[in-house]
C-alpha cells in the first residue's frame, strides 16, 4: 500500500527558490532528507502560504505562519484537485490538522500522548523509521 505523510510547514527556511522538501529547514524536515524517507514515501507539505503542495513542487521563500483565520481560509477553500493517495499520515500542529482532516476522511495523526512537541516529534521518529528505505548490504 501507498503511504502518504503531510508534514506542517516551518518558519525557518531557505532563502531563494528550491525544492519544497529543500526549502524548509524545521527539524521534521531535516530528518525526512536525513533518512531517504522520498525514497518510500510520497511527502507533502501544508504550507500556510500554498496550501498542500507536493514536497518535489519548486516554491520560493515566503514569511506567512498559520493562524486560525488563515487554518479556516484553507479549510473553506475545499480539498485541492491535487492530493495523496494511500495512507494519509499527518504531522503538524493543531490548526494543521483541522484543515487536513476537513480534507480527508481517514488520516493517521502522528501525535505523542500528550501532545507535546517533543512527544510529536517522536511520532514522527517512529513513522520515519518503521519507513525508510532498508540497508543495502555490501556486494
């Protein structure tokens, strides 16, 4: 089965144009790259400034953080045409979620017991490792 991660975008970012999974520089980010996670998983971003976009998608630097008048714009301007298929993991902050979960009906939030963020992240750890491409052994 396909499996799908939805990764909240960050404020620290790249300056320029790149990649989407390039540009942002959060810790979430940094271990996707880290780990090879896009060699087994399709990775998209919720970007405040965007919307969802594709983690290959060329975007530029911009300032804008989420807020809950910008989490309500994108929940009313409906699911993009655009989206992932599988499984829909999904790690991000709470004004993230309420967009994403208005635009799908099954998710898997990666979310720690308590809410926190190291307890998130730790979620995310786990998804990462049960997930990324296995070892090659030597020839």
């Amino acid at each position: 089965m396909v499996k799908s991660l939805i990764v909240s975008c960050c404020q620290s970012k790249l300056p320029g144009t790149h990649k989407a999974i390039d540009i942002y520089q959060g810790k979430a980010f940094k271990l996707i790259r880290k780990e090879n996670l896009l060699d087994t998983v399709d990775v998209w971003i919720l970007s405040a400034e965007l919307g969802l976009i594709h983690s290959s998608e060329m975007i530029s630097w911009y300032e804008l953080k989420m807020n809950e008048t910008r989490s309500l714009e994108l929940i009313d301007q409906g699911r993009p045409s655009v989206l992932p298929v599988g499984e829909i993991n999904i790690y991000g902050g709470k004004l993230y979620r309420d967009v994403l979960n208005s635009y799908f009906d099954n998710t898997i939030e990666l979310i720690g017991r308590n809410r926190g963020i190291g307890d998130h992240f730790s979620a995310l750890l786990k998804f990462v490792n049960e997930n990324k491409p296995q070892g090659v052994l030597p020839i």
